[in-house]
C-alpha cells in the first residue's frame, strides 16, 4: 500500500523528475525539481495553489521519482516524458500539425531545394518551419529561378538536357553544364539567402558582374545584375523593423477565459521568414509557467535552434532553459525588441480573437450572463408512455461537443404515473450523488428538456445536495422546434444561429437518447407479454418466430400456416399467437 506521507520522507535532496500517477496508474503530471524532497513535498501542504493543482492533487494516488546528475538532465528528462505521455495537468500543445521546412540536401554532388514536413538526422540543411505553405512555395519557385539550381528530385545523370535548361531555368548539372564546385557556390549563395546573409550574396554578386563587364560578357553581366535585383527584391519582403539579431524567436501569448494562444515569429538576419501559433487550454497558469512550459515542449526535439528567444515575462528557469538549449532567453524592456514582442502579443490576440469568434462556449456565457465557462454540461429529458415504462436521458457536453462516453440512461423507480417533474427531480438526485466517478465532474450548466416546472425540479434535487449549479431549460415552439433557453426567473435568452443550432442538437440528442432507451423497454414488454404467456410456447419457439419475423407485429400479420411451420407447432397453438397478439 503506497502511503504518500511515508513515501515524502523518503524522498532524495538531489535533482530528478517525479511522476504523479492517479489509482488507475494514469500519469496526471511530469515535473523536474532541483531537490526533489523539497519540491514534492509543496504539493501536498496547505499553501496556495491554483485551482488545476488543487484538483490534481486530489487525484494523485502514488508518486514515483528518477535522480539525475544535474537539472539540466532532469530538464531534458521531463521534456521527453512530457511529450511521450502527454499528462493531463502538464501544459499541453494542443496543435501537432507539422509546419513545412525547406530542405537543402548539401550531401548530394549537387544539391537539390524542396519543400518537407519531416526533419530527419540525414545530414541536410534545413530552414523552417514556415506557417504558409503557399508562400513557402512561391519562395522555394523563386529561388531555383534566380539561382537556376536543379528541379529533379531525384538526381542522376543524363545524356540530353531537361526542358528546364533550355528555358533558362537550370544549370544542367545532369549533363555537366556546370562543376560540382561551381554548383557548389550557387548552393553556398541560397543557404546564405534562407540564413539572412542577403549583403554578403550581393557583394558576391555584384564582384561577379564587375568581372563579366571587364571581360565583356554582357549576357551574362545582364543575368548576374538581374539576379542581384531578384535578390533584393526577396529579401525586402522579409524585412522586419530594426531587428538587428540574427537568429531569433520571437514569443508573444494572449488568453481568454478557455483558451490560451501562443505565437512565435521566426526571424533570421532581420528577416522574417515564418511564424506559428499554438492554443492551449486555459486553466489559470500565470504566463510565466505557460511560457516556461510551451518552451520545453516546443524545442525538445529541434534541431535548428534560435541564438536567442524573446519573451516579455521573466522565467524562473530562464538560466537552466538557456543551459539546456544553449540559447539566449531575453526579455526587452524597451526600444524595437520590446515593440516586437508586442506585435508578437499583438498577432496572438488576434488569432486567438478570430477563433473565440467561433466558440460555441463563449457565446454561451455571454448570452445567458454566466460568472464562468459552462465547460461541462448535462441535459436531461424524460419518456414514457401514458406512464409506463418511465426512462431519462442524459447527455454530457465537454468543452463544446457532446462526449458519449459520459452518457447515461435511467430507469425511474420511485414514480408510477406521468409526472415529469417528479422524475427528473429523481434523475437528477440519482446522478448527483455520483461525483468524480464514472460520471465525471459535476456539470456547471444544466439544460432539462421542458419550461419552468422541470427548472424547479431539477433545482429541488440540486438543493438536496446544497451545491450551486444553473438550470435553464429548452423551450419549444407550436411546431415543436426549439426556440429559446429560459431560467428559473422565467426570463427568454433570445439565441443566434449558431448558438439556436447548438441547443438544438443537444436538445434532439438527449431526446434521442430518451425515447430508444423508452422503446427498447416497451419493446423488450411488448415481446414479453405477447409470446411469453403463451402456452406451448417456450423460449426456443418465440426466438425462431422472431428471428424469422422480425418483430411481433410481423407475426401478428402473418398467416397461421407460416406461423405453425416456422414454430414447428400445431395449427391450434398458431391460432392462439394470432389471438394473443
């Protein structure tokens, strides 16, 4: 039996990563500490700690511990478990798409330029990610323009040229047009290129059409001045303000009351050549150990690491992230590195801004003037018929979408007639005696199906219990279509489209959940008392009958021939089904 208080006091005074697991085994949460007894030990004393902690804490089972030699290795340590095991109390990326690099592969005799989303240990260079693919694109095409490099992915010699050579748009290494040294140097300008070394490329550039004007090559003096325009002309949609760094990421963050967005500029040699963001769940973390965490997770596995990153608040693991990275972590306070780290905060609260627009949860607690977000929520509805066989529904909505697994469907015990107020009051009683169960968490929201009388039944059970939790119910209309949500107070929130559509789907889904589970009761009835009580036929009889038929208002309509000959019974038995039925 694994007793924490025991287990704290045997706890090292060295660095190490612990592994806080639940009773199911599951791993809540991955942390580095540079003394392991201090740092474990916080978590169960009476100190303040943030609601996502607290509630953590509440589940941790049994902890586990790995010593390491430095904190640096317990740094790297809890990167890899964190992305291995995605615990659900760490900080979590929520975005794993695979952001375009370009891929130079200098291995090859002649190297080629293309667009990848795997970055793999073969030796090429690469530059990345880029947000955009398009643009991505469009600067791969202009490259082996102004460069003339190769097209082929797949290089190899040849004995004619390709249709690119004779519009001027490769060198022909293929055929040895050019020397694997003279490529070489084109290959050595484009890397120069994607690493913001655009002056040195156009003083290169600028010797050589001194050279062909001497020499009175003036095509080729006229290719070479071209090309040093083109050259230009790229780099000057890469400019970015003043930044004078040469290999920098740049971190803004900007939050909302669900959601956190994270956007990273990338700038090499005052240009910048990409951007991305991130959204995470927002479960109050102060932005420094947001930051501290999206960090960890994002560079744990980057080859092509930033000289510097630029972040407004100040980290408390700044000095280990920087020993670990081997990169600067800056936080400006004023001039046109601070302006940038703005523009950074700036572009996330727009996107995250542009998304809130479309989240269903938000609009939610606007409309119906909530103190929080209505993250879970529960809707009941009640079926019978002419009070038999008496059932409830209840669907779960998570974050927005209804999560089946959290479903569940109730047969009434203690109510004999149609009386929907009373069962849901029952329904509700049954379910909130259930919490952090198989249920899961308490709703923050419940929506029943029906106006004012089932409110009150739903808040005569909630009373029981002495919790606070809203209920608002799901008004339809003389068309029966949903039209409005409406409080105890009796007040009509006035729904969009979106949020009418929203309602609507719960308000169908839980009805739907209802009414099957009241069929299939009143079906497995219906069976039961029709076949059943029927004398010379026995359990094997009524599944060939059914099984056959389909149903007993199949049989019903059958003749008494076919009856006798699938139930291999007399006519006179056959005769007393069709009466029975």
């Amino acid at each position: 039996m694994f007793n924490i208080q025991d287990e704290l006091k045997k706890l090292p005074e060295k660095p190490g990563v612990y592994i806080m697991r639940d009773e199911k085994d599951t791993i809540l949460y991955v942390g580095k500490a540079v003394v392991l007894k201090n740092r474990v030990k916080q978590y169960f004393m009476k100190t303040n700690k943030t609601a996502r902690i607290e509630k953590m804490v509440s589940l941790i089972s049994h902890f586990e511990y790995i010593v390491t030699d430095s904190e640096v290795e317990a740094l790297i340590l809890e990167c890899n478990l964190i992305k291995k095991h995605r615990p659900k109390y760490n900080v979590l990326l929520k975005d794993d798409k695979t952001y375009p690099y370009i891929k130079i592969d200098i291995k090859n005799d002649y190297p080629g330029v293309f667009v990848t989303r795997k970055i793999v240990n073969d030796g090429a260079k690469y530059f990345g990610p880029y947000v955009d693919v398009g643009s991505l694109r469009e600067l791969v095409d202009l490259i082996k323009k102004i460069f003339k490099i190769r097209h082929c992915k797949n290089f190899k010699s040849k004995t004619r040229e390709c249709l690119n050579y004779h519009i001027d748009r490769c060198l022909a290494p293929c055929v040895g047009k050019i020397s694997k040294n003279e490529y070489r140097k084109v290959i050595e300008q484009v890397i120069m290129l994607l690493e913001g070394k655009q002056e040195t490329i156009i003083k290169i550039v600028d010797e050589e059409i001194s050279k062909a004007a001497m020499t009175q090559n003036y095509e080729e003096a006229a290719f070479l001045r071209d090309k040093r325009n083109a050259i230009l002309n790229l780099g000057a949609k890469q400019k970015v303000s003043n930044i004078s760094e040469n290999n920098i990421d740049v971190i803004g963050i900007a939050k909302n009351d669900l959601e956190i967005c994270i956007e990273i500029f990338f700038v090499r040699g005052s240009k910048m050549i990409g951007r991305e963001h991130y959204f995470l769940n927002n479960n109050g973390e102060d932005e420094a150990f947001i930051i501290s965490g999206f960090i960890k997770q994002y560079y744990v596995d980057k080859e092509n690491l930033p000289n510097k990153i630029m972040i407004k608040e100040e980290l408390e693991d700044a000095s280990l992230i920087e020993e670990w990275l081997k990169s600067e972590i800056k936080t400006p306070k004023r001039g046109e590195k601070l302006k940038f780290v703005e523009m950074a905060e700036k572009n996330a609260e727009i996107t995250l801004e542009n998304k809130s627009k479309e989240n269903i949860l938000l609009k939610l607690k606007q409309t119906l003037k909530l103190d929080k977000l209505p993250r879970k929520i529960e809707s009941y509805d009640i079926s019978n018929t002419s009070g038999t066989n008496i059932v409830a529904g209840m669907i779960a909505v998570i974050d927005g979408k209804i999560n089946r697994k959290h479903n569940r469907k109730f047969k009434i015990k203690t109510v004999y007639d149609q009386d929907d107020p009373k069962c849901m009051e029952e329904v509700i009683t049954r379910r909130l005696k259930h919490i952090n169960d198989s249920f899961g968490n308490l709703p923050d929201v419940i929506f029943v199906d029906g106006g004012i009388t089932q409110i009150r039944a739903a808040k005569t059970a909630i009373a029981k219990y002495n919790l606070e939790i809203l209920v608002f119910g799901m008004i339809k209309d003389e068309k029966h279509k949903t039209r409005a949500l409406i409080n105890e107070q009796r007040e009509e929130f006035e729904l969009s489209n979106d949020l009418m559509n929203f309602i609507t789907n719960v308000q169908d889904e839980v009805h739907k959940a209802a009414i099957e589970y009241h069929q299939k009761l009143r079906g497995k009835e219906i069976t039961k008392s029709a076949l059943d009580k029927i004398k010379g036929i026995g359990e094997k009889k009524k599944q060939d009958l059914l099984n056959h038929f389909g149903s007993t208002e199949k049989i019903k309509n059958a003749n008494v021939e076919e009856i006798a000959k699938i139930a291999k019974i007399n006519i006179e038995i056959a005769k007393n089904i069709l009466e029975n039925l």
